[in-house]
C-alpha cells in the first residue's frame, strides 16, 4: 500500500489550501484516514480524522478551519484548509488505516507535503 499526498504550498496568512492523499495498492479496506503535521522542533500531532463511517475528528486549534473529507471510493482523503496562520506551517502527513486481508490492519504513512504560511 502507498499513500501519495499533494497539494501543499506557500501561501499567505488568511489564504486557503487543499490537501489530497490517495491510497493505492492492495487494499480490501480502508477503515480511517487522517492527516498530521510536524512543525520544526515540535512532535508529530494529529491534525485530523475520518472513519470509513464519515466521522470526523479535529485538533482544537484548527476546528473551524479545517475540514477533512474522505472519497472511500477512490481510498482518497482531503484536507481544506481556510484562513491559515503563520503557526499552521509545517509539514503535513497523510496517514491511514487500511487491511489487506480480512484478519489484520496496519497504519501507513505518505511522504509529507510541505504548507507554509507567512504573515
């Protein structure tokens, strides 16, 4: 399973950007997606979630900002993304929980995409 994520940029404090991530390869389910971000010096968090059932999850600091939205027929997950501020830079992760037979899961990750928001 991979996942390829896209959509990240420079952009300026107030603006908007759109995060998409696709899964591809063996995949019979896929249960969650998210989205993390790592900023420079601080730990991974997460930033936001969606269950295969359309449940949604958000980091306090960006409830009201951020929507994440998942397409579970093309295993793919988006993450719009309005009135950005300079402490939203960081690189974002796209992360999902996904089973390859009917036993077991395993996480993956797609290589991070990077958002930076000047002031």
């Amino acid at each position: 399973v991979q996942l390829q994520a896209s959509g990240g940029g420079l952009v300026q404090a107030g603006g908007s950007l759109r995060l998409s991530c696709a899964a591809s390869g063996s995949i019979l389910t896929t249960h969650s997606m998210a989205w993390y971000r790592q900023a420079p010096g601080q730990e991974r968090e997460l930033v936001a979630s969606v269950s295969s059932d359309g449940r949604t999850n958000y980091a306090d600091s960006v409830k009201g900002r951020f929507t994440i939205s998942g397409d579970n027929a093309k295993n793919t997950v988006y993450l719009e993304m309005n009135n950005l501020k300079p402490e939203d830079t960081a690189v974002y992760y796209c992360n999902a929980r996904i089973s390859d037979n009917p036993w077991d899961d395993d996480k993956y990750w797609g290589q991070g995409t990077l958002v930076t928001v000047s002031s």
